[in-house]
C-alpha cells in the first residue's frame, strides 16, 4: 500500500503560492467585510493587537491605539517614473494592503480608545498621492512622528543620506502634510504629556534636547513616542535575529556587535547622553516606538518600559491603557 505523503505547514502554503491560491493585493475585497466569511468572528479580529498598560499617573483613565510603519506605497499616474517604479516594487514588498490595514486600525480606535499615535513610516517614500493620504487619514485625535521613509525622496533611486541636510531639503513638503509638529510635538491627554520627537536617523539634535527639557519643566508625567527604538541589548538581539538572521534557528545569546542606529545611539555623543539622562529622569513613564517591524519591550528605566510595535503593513497595533 502507497501511503500519501503527509502535508504539513510549510508545504502546504508552497503549494497554495505556487496555485495562486493565496493572494495579498489591495484589489481584493476584505475578508473581514463579508458577512458570509467567518459570520461569528468579530470584525477587527484579524488585527493583530497587543495590550499594554502604563500607570503614568493621569487625571482620568484613558486609552491609545498605538501603530507604526503602514508603508503607504501610492502614486498618481501622472508622476515621474521613479513614482511609478517605487508603486510597482514597494507594493508588492508590502502585500498591497496597507492601506486597508490602516483604515481597518483607524475604524476599530473610533470604537474602542480615544485618541491615535503614528510612530512614523506611514508612507513608505514621498509622493502627491502618499502625501494626499496622509492628509485623508491623519485626522482629529490622532498625533505621531516622522519616521526615515518620510523623508525619503526615491530610495534606492536617487541619493539620499542619513544627514538634517538631507532631511531639510523636504522639510516644507512634510510640514504641509502631517498635522504635528515634526521637529518635537507635545500634546497633553488627561495630565500626561505625549512627547514626539524626530529620531529617523538614530540620533537626537541638541535643539530638541533643549525642547525636551523644557517639556520636563511643566513637571508632568511623560510618555515619549518616536520611530526607531533605543536599543537595548534584548531589543538589538531581536533586531538581529529578524533582520540579519532570518531563517537561521537561534544558537547562541551573545550580543550582536553594534550597527546603524545602535551604533550611532552609543557613539552620537548628544544622544547618548540625552539616553543616560532619559534612564534617570523620573517623569518619564513609557517609549512607544516601532520602525524594527516586530512587536517587543523592554525596561528601559526605573520608571519606563519601552514598547516596540510591529508593522501597522501587517495589520499590527497596540492598544496601551493609562492610568
């Protein structure tokens, strides 16, 4: 007797790609909107939402949802052909349903909390149409912070560096765009002050140390939102192993040596001392980060735990409670 050959996981989802039977593109209609498709399940429940609470010492209870890199990958047909190659690539890098993720993340916060932090990347490089997308979906409720793909012109397509110079050439375009302060905005939310800061490259300027301490003079708790995360030990090591070791089982715990934004947070000398004085600061209640595009905290001080999300690309958000 011919026994079959057993189907696992793995097999089965090569065989389901190489049918076409799994698909992820922006032209399907959601799942999640046919009644007939799981008609028991709740509607948001393909979000993939963590929870996480932070006593910070507010006036009132309150709620955030929390999400990160969306990855807006648009252009109108009448941009250059940089646009469209970018639209083309980075949209199939993405899974072409970002935009549906973000609209399914910013529909569930209407019912559930009460206001909305982007922690940058939600475009994945510049274009009218991204920046129109921004302007549709950045709405009353909602703050956050730029991300690296915010300034990003044409990626790998033109030149660009992790410099303020570079940073500025565009500067105007984003500030027309997204509705904050993207230099550092504070925003205060039942005695909690919400500080975000441009971090896209790794590192701080000694301007907005100067605003963050005068934040810390109003004398309220603070919870500091950004993109790229300060890097611990535990949280590099998950970089590492999603970014640079993928596919490879874990073997050994040592630490990774530094690279790119770990390197520059130990060697950036105004930075890493805003970090050492960040870890003794008492106001400072929590980080909220994203950027790595896992989900993942941290202790970062006495009183603050870092909360990295994954990517909003993939559906990923978080709700955190204050108390």
């Amino acid at each position: 007797m011919i026994r079959p050959n057993p189907i696992n996981r793995r097999t089965f989802l090569a065989q389901a790609f190489a049918a076409g039977g799994v698909v992820a593109t922006s032209a399907l209609p959601s799942l999640a909107d046919n009644p007939e498709v799981f008609p028991q399940r709740g509607r948001y429940e393909r979000l993939a939402l963590a929870y996480q609470h932070i006593n910070a010492g507010a006036s009132k209870p309150f709620s955030v949802l929390h999400i990160s890199d969306t990855h807006l990958t648009a252009a109108y047909p009448n941009e250059d052909e940089n646009k469209q190659k970018l639209k083309e690539v980075r949209t199939k890098t993405f899974g072409g349903r970002q935009e549906e993720a973000l609209r399914d993340s910013l529909d569930w916060a209407k019912k559930n909390v009460d206001y909305v932090i982007h922690t940058g990347d939600l475009i994945d490089w510049q274009s009218e149409a991204n920046f129109d997308l921004v302007k549709k979906y950045f709405g009353e409720g909602m703050t956050g912070s730029m991300g690296n793909h915010e300034f990003s012109q044409n990626m790998w397509l033109s030149k660009q560096s992790n410099t303020e110079e570079y940073k500025a050439q565009t500067a105007d375009k984003l500030k027309a765009a997204y509705p904050f302060d993207i230099r550092l905005q504070s925003t205060v939310v039942n005695g909690v002050n919400f500080v975000t800061i441009d971090d896209v490259y790794g590192y701080v300027c000694p301007d907005q140390v100067e605003r963050f301490a005068a934040e810390v003079k109003k004398g309220l708790p603070i919870v500091l939102c950004m993109h790229v995360p300060f890097m611990s030990q535990n949280i590099w090591r998950a970089d590492c192993k999603f970014w640079k070791q993928a596919g490879k089982k874990f073997t050994s715990a040592e630490i990774p040596d530094a690279s790119g934004d770990y390197k520059v947070q130990q060697t950036d000398p105004v930075t890493r001392d805003f970090i050492a004085y960040l870890k003794k600061e008492p106001l400072l209640k929590g980080i909220l980060t994203g950027h790595l595009h896992i989900t993942i905290q941290d202790r970062f001080s006495p009183t603050a735990m870092q909360y990295v999300i994954g990517g909003n690309f993939m559906f990923h958000g978080q709700e955190v409670t204050f108390s």
